[in-house]
C-alpha cells in the first residue's frame, strides 16, 4: 500500500508549478522512491497532467472575471451584463446629412411626388464614393415652381429590409439582425398580420416599461454575440405578444461609420417618383459617423444610466444621456444654472439663471455643433428632463496655452542632436495636450509637464517653463459693438501698476478702428485695471484717444476678464502670417496651473509656443575632467509672434 506523507499544494495553477507540486507529490510515495521522473514516460504524463490543470485553472479565472462587468474582457459579456441594467449599448452609426431635394416639373406636369424610404444619393469623400440614403417616405405637392423636400435627412449607407415570420412553436427562434455595422437609430420595426392579410402595425422601441402594457406595440432590442442586434417582443402581459405567422419587417440602414463625415455635395442617384430632372442642396453637411459603443465606454455608461431610472436629475444622467442622443461626443460637460449662465452676447457668464442646464458638447469632428443637431439634443431630452428644466446646448470656448521652454542637457550623455532634442520634447507636450487637455475639465499642471519634459531623455537635466494664456474675439466690423473676453484664471497683478510703462499683463494682435485707415491698433493695460489701445511709432507705443481718456475698457485681474468700451473695428491684421477674422488677446496668469470652467477648454498652441535646448555647461564641464568652458548651443522649434 502506497504511504505518502505529503499532501499536494493546489494553490498554483502555472504549468511549471503545477507539474513541480506532482513530481513532489508522487516522489513522496514509497512505490517511486527511486522513480526517474525526468527521462520516462511518467515525465510526458506529468506534462499532461499539468497542462490539463494549468487550462483548466485558466478558464475558471476568465470564468469569474466574465461575470462582473467591471472584470469582463468580452464583448458579448459586457453586453449582457449591460442588459441587466437596461442599457443598450451604440450601435455602429451612420453619417448623416440634411438635404433639400428640388424636382424641377411644372404644376400641371405632375401635382404629387413620393420620395421613397431608400431613395439614394451619391458623394464622394477623399476621392472615394459613398451613397446616403432615405429611411422614411416623404410626399411633398407641386407650390407651382416644382416640388420641394425640405430639410430631408439622408444616412450614408445602405437600405436593407429584413422578415421573419413568427412560429410559437420554435423556441429557438430569434431574430438576429445579421448585419455588425447596422444603425440601429434608422431601425423601423413592422408587424404585418400574416401573407394573406397586409395590415401592418409600427411597432416602437420600449425604453420604459412602466409605461407599457399588454397591448402596446413595443419591441425591446439587445446587442448579443459578435455584436450583432436582437429585436424581440412582449409577452401578452409587457407589451404585445406575437401569433403565429405574424411577419416581422426590419428596415435599416447598413452604413460605413464615420468614413463618410463631412461629405458636403450630393447628387441624385436615380429618378425620383419618375422625375429625373433634380436639383439636390446641402443644408447640413455629413457627421455623426462613428463605430460601435467601445466596451470601455459601456462599462462606464451602464450603470451611470440605471441610476439615471430613464430621467435627467443630476448632471451626470445628462452627460448619458446626451452621449446616446449625439454620438460625436468626444467630451462632455454639463452644469446648472446655479453656476452660471449663457449670454447671447457675452457667452457663458457667472450670472445665476435657475431652472436651466447648461450643455456644452467637444465632438470627434472637432467642430462645432449646428443649430439643427443643438435643436435635435434639446427634442430628444424632451423624454428625459424634469418637468420645467430648460436644457441649452452652448458652444464650447478653447483658450489656448502659449508656453516658453528652456531645457538643458547633458551632450555627453547622449548621441541625440539638440533639434532632435526639441522635437522629442514637443511630442511629449503633445502627447500630454493629447491625454490631458483638449477636454472638458483638463487641468494644466506646470509641474507636471516639467516633469514629463525632464522625463524625455535621459539628457535632460531641468528646464524652465513659462505659460501665457490666450482667447480670441471675434468683432463684428463697421459695428459699434463693445467686446468681453473671460479666461476664468486671474492674471499676474502683484501690485497695483504693475509693468504699467511696458504695457502691463495683456497684449493683442493688431486691427484698425475708424477714422484711422493708417495706423495698426493693438490693447494693452496699466496694471490698475484699465484697457488701454495704441499704436506703434518707430517702436515706441503712442496710446490712442477715445472720448478724451486712453480708457478703451476694463481688465479685472481676480476673474481674469477682459472688456472694452464700444468699438468700431474696420479691419483685422494677420495672425500668425494669416488672414484672419479674429483678434487674439493673451494674459500673464497669476498661476502657471490654468483651470478649466464650465465650457472652457484648453489647448496647447504650438504654433507660438517657443522650445529651447540649451548644452548644461556645468554638466559639460565636470564630465570633460578638466575643461573650464564650453559653448552653450541652443536651437528653437518655434518663433513666438
């Protein structure tokens, strides 16, 4: 009988420890005492022992991460755990375009004309073309001049009609839209009676059942395996149940994602309701394109959209629901009017306003939202917001980061040359721009990026890094307007008529004013809150009267506020060698970390911004033993303006 004083550890699941723990565990028993487990065929049966438990270890740790959201690396189990939560997960989406569409035909030619759902048009997108369709039917009558679409939105894709025929008797049935890149914001959802009866039902997506009762044509919609989408149906008690030969019609449209934004012209593809001769106008070019929810973002957005239970409360349940309703969303910010408002003419200001949300959305496309998609976040909030909240969607406001560095390094202790230097320190301030900035709530932290600078290479040795802030105005010429530019950081005020003679913390580019078609006009202040303007003589600053005083307006170095008087401005010099129709206005700040409010964003302006590299003589000098001097090099990325 086989004695074995040891007892085998299972607490390893490597192979190598796996196989270890049983050459003990056998070699402890008196029937291998002088066993050779390394040249035998018990060596190849240790091997598949150890395997077998190392697999089976494996899949029962992926087993347990598989069942928490948090843990879960797989789509389809991510999906299904959002489904608990009553969340849907973004499909693939479609670029979408508004379009008129004109059918030049006489009145008494043709009074009527449909546009069917699926009716193409054709653009082409860096050399290569695309086709949007329609997703509904539209009929418009002849106004004596032709027959005219307004407004008719078109989704980049193609228009594709699926049926199922419903059979009770198979439990196994479902039905699966077969189609990953399928946008499920163009699905319509029919049930017709049967083959020999056409009466057909529209049936709508259920986002809420507390509304839904046994006769309600819903239908519920889950992203299953491979990312593919299901419909299904109610049960006769939530929602109405299907019957026997029921046909079901999906119609959709299948698109390629994003690779269609920003398409600006488009034809007809074919007649229109036997109409050839067709005028197409763009009213709202392309966006919107994008891929499917990333897992990332379904585990972050799940369960914020449970506790949101269908509603917008706080702030967060907006930032959810506002992701659903516009896809570009790149980021996001949200805050009430508790904190500050929006000004037609001003902007977003400090002023209070209750009963109002304030929505400023940065998209993928990095441009501005239009008035049309703005109008279509406040329709789809409608469903959402608590009764007597007024949401409004506001353009976000970059101000812009001019920094100055200075690094030095050690030559000796690296074969990179000093603009090679320069050009690796600007990818990691790009790289941080990147990661850090360029979104809502993006804190500048100048301690940070002269770590990162210092962190580069090996070479670096320290630097020096100074950072300037600039907003830009945007006049109205030959207008008598008066003009704020808030940066929500304070400016550099250490006493009162600081740098007064060199023209305190603020400068500008240059314009003209009226009445002096000659001289270029440029703002700068006292150091004790006044705006000043002038102009330049042989370099030196002659300050411009208005109304009898230098005062052109206001600098409040605490809110970090710019504002001038009533200004009628003719003209806008170049910025940065360009033709522009800007002003940029830059500040000293009173701190080198620049903080973010409500709309604001913050970016990097590596246009302006100069980098320096400079040989570290000291360092130079200890590593040549001996050598008393050496010549400082330096070479810079950028000219500032």
């Amino acid at each position: 009988m086989a004695v074995n004083d040891k007892r085998l550890t299972v607490t390893e699941f490597d192979f190598d420890d796996v196989k270890s723990n049983l050459k003990t565990f056998l070699k402890a028993q008196t029937e291998f005492t002088d066993y050779d487990f390394e040249g035998s065929g018990m060596n190849v049966l240790l091997d598949v022992l150890a395997y077998n438990t190392h697999y089976l270890g494996y899949n029962a740790n992926m087993l347990a991460n598989e069942m928490f959201m948090d843990s879960a690396s797989l789509r389809g189990s991510v999906a299904s755990h959002a489904k608990t939560l009553g969340y849907v997960p973004t499909s693939a989406r479609a670029a979408k375009a508004t379009i008129t569409v004109s059918l030049n035909v006489l009145a008494s030619a043709q009074a009527t004309a449909t546009m069917s759902a699926g009716t193409a048009f054709t653009t082409t997108v860096n050399n290569t073309a695309y086709q949007f369709v329609t997703d509904t039917a539209y009929t418009k009558t002849n106004s004596g001049v032709g027959i005219v679409f307004e407004n008719i939105p078109v989704y980049e894709g193609t228009y594709v009609s699926s049926r199922f025929t419903v059979d009770t008797s198979n439990s196994d049935q479902r039905f699966v839209i077969q189609e990953t890149n399928a946008d499920m914001s163009t699905l319509t959802v029919k049930v017709q009676t049967s083959s020999s009866d056409s009466t057909q039902n529209t049936y709508t997506q259920a986002t809420d059942i507390t509304g839904v009762s046994a006769t309600s044509n819903v239908y519920f919609l889950q992203e299953v395996e491979n990312g593919k989408f299901e419909i299904y149906f109610g049960d006769g008690v939530i929602g109405r149940a299907l019957s026997d030969d029921n046909i079901i019609i999906l119609t959709y449209v299948v698109t390629n994602k994003a690779a269609a934004n920003d398409a600006a012209t488009f034809t007809s593809a074919g007649a229109i309701d036997s109409i050839t001769d067709i005028s197409v106008r763009t009213d709202v070019k392309a966006t919107g394109g994008a891929e499917p929810e990333s897992i990332a973002s379904i585990k972050y957005n799940a369960p914020l959209d449970y506790a949101a239970q269908g509603r917008c409360v706080t702030t967060e349940d907006y930032k959810v629901v506002v992701k659903g309703l516009y896809n570009d969303t790149k980021s996001l910010q949200v805050w009430g009017g508790e904190s500050g408002s929006y000004d037609t003419s001003l902007g977003v200001v400090d002023t209070k306003e209750y009963g109002k949300v304030f929505i400023s959305i940065k998209s993928t496309t990095g441009q501005m939202l239009t008035k049309q998609e703005k109008n279509e976040i406040v329709v789809g909030l409608a469903t959402y917001k608590v009764a007597g909240i007024t949401p409004v969607v506001v353009d976000p406001e970059t101000t812009k980061l001019i920094l100055n560095t200075t690094f030095k390094y050690d030559s000796s202790k690296t074969t990179e040359t000093n603009s090679s230097l320069v050009t690796l320190v600007t990818n990691t301030l790009t790289t941080y721009n990147t990661d850090n900035l360029s979104q809502f709530d993006g804190i500048f932290r100048l301690s940070k990026v002269q770590r990162l600078i210092d962190e580069t290479n090996s070479s670096l040795l320290s630097n020096i890094t100074t950072v300037t802030i600039a907003n830009t105005i945007t006049p109205t010429l030959n207008s008598a307007t008066s003009y704020t530019s808030t940066f929500n950081n304070a400016f550099y005020a250490p006493y009162s008529g600081y740098n007064k003679e060199k023209g305190g913390v603020i400068a500008t580019t240059g314009f003209k004013i009226q009445g002096d078609t000659v001289n270029t006009m440029f703002f700068d202040d006292d150091g004790e809150g006044n705006l000043r303007m002038y102009y330049l003589v042989a370099g030196a600053r002659v300050y411009q009267l208005i109304n009898g005083t230098t005062t052109v307006g206001t600098v409040d170095y605490v809110k970090g506020t710019v504002k001038t008087v009533s200004l009628t401005i003719t003209d806008i010099g170049n910025v940065d060698g360009a033709t522009s129709t800007s002003i940029r206005i830059t500040a000293i700040p009173s701190s080198n970390d620049i903080v973010p409010v409500r709309n604001q964003l913050l970016e990097i302006d590596f246009v302006n911004s100069v980098i320096t590299g400079e040989v570290d003589t000291i360092a130079v000098s200890d590593a040549s033993a001996g050598s008393t001097y050496q010549t400082t090099s330096s070479v810079t990325s950028t000219s500032s303006y």
